[in-house]
C-alpha cells in the first residue's frame, strides 16, 4: 500500500530565478522520516521518526512534482 512512498515535511516552496535555467515546477526543501513499517496493530496506525544521517536530519531539494499527497502526523506523546 506505501511501498516507495516515504513521509516528509516540506519547510519551502521555492522558484529557482530563470538566471540559472528554465525550471517548469517549484521546489521543496523536506526533511524526511523513517520509511514505513508495519502498522500498530491496535490502532492501524504507521510510526515514523526523523531520518537522520551522521546526526543530522536527512533532508532534499526536489520537486514538487514529486510530492504524491499530503498526510497528518500525530505526535506521541510520553
């Protein structure tokens, strides 16, 4: 059902100036999180963290063409 898709959160949308090519699309600076894992199953629910590589939030430019939709995030409190 999410084979390929990862979550992310978009931080900006951004236009690069046409001084440095001509870019059909806007795109997005997002940090992402860990790829899915099976679901809680008390509650159907998908637990994600933050992806990091050496410490840090693993994070991309892309475009928004590349988005497939939005989602909400539920924080885990405790």
């Amino acid at each position: 059902m999410w084979a390929g898709l990862t979550v992310g959160q978009v931080h900006v949308i951004f236009q690069i100036p046409e001084e440095y090519g001509n870019f059909e699309h806007p795109f997005v600076y997002i940090e992402w999180f860990t790829p899915f894992q099976s679901a809680i199953p008390d509650l159907g629910m998908y637990l994600v963290s933050w992806s990091t590589q050496q410490y840090r939030r693993h994070a991309s430019i892309i475009s928004v063409t590349q988005i497939e939709q939005s989602i909400h995030l539920l924080p885990k409190f405790g």
